[in-house]
C-alpha cells in the first residue's frame, strides 16, 4: 500500500514519544500490506472500526489513541486523516467529525 500523509503521524509522535514505536511498526506494516477488502484489514486488524466511504479506525497503545484513515483499495493508497488521544476521538465523534 501506498501511504500518504505520513508527516501527520511524525508531527504526531514528537508530542506523543511514547506511541513512536507503535506507530513505525504500523507504518512498516501498511507499506508492505495488499488490501484489497476491509475483511484484509480486519484479519490483521481485529480491533479496527469501519466507518463510511472506506474510513477506518485503528487503535494504538490498546485504546490509548486512534488512527483514522481513509483507503482505496484499487489504487493501494492509504491517507491518514487524523490520529490524537482517545478523549480527542470521542470530542470529535460528538461533533460529528468521525466520519460515521
């Protein structure tokens, strides 16, 4: 898969060290991923939500922050959206801006 908005998640993880190493392995893993589905996701991926218009949620460190992307499977592009603490995520769904 293609990443796109990676400086997201650098910009990120300057305020948030303790989420860095997490947040390389995921990087690793979506390069070398071939999603296809979400079912692809969801087999390496339990925990990951799935919203609308191919969005999807995944957890890191457990629940402590969420991830939101947003995937096109033809084109194997992955575009992050927006990551921060699980409170931000909950703040965000109350205004609607979750995606769902």
């Amino acid at each position: 898969m293609n990443l796109v908005g990676i400086q997201i998640l650098e910009r990120f993880c300057i305020e948030h060290g303790d989420v860095r190493e997490q947040v390389k392995a995921w990087i690793a893993e979506v390069r070398s991923a071939d999603w296809r589905a979400p079912q692809d996701i969801k087999e390496e991926y339990s925990s990951a939500s799935f919203v609308v218009e191919n969005q999807v949620y995944f957890n890191l460190k457990g629940k402590r922050y969420r991830l939101q992307v947003k995937i096109s499977y033809g084109l194997q592009i992955v575009k992050i959206v927006w990551i921060g603490t699980h409170a931000e995520y909950t703040k965000r769904m109350k205004r609607g801006q979750g995606g769902r």
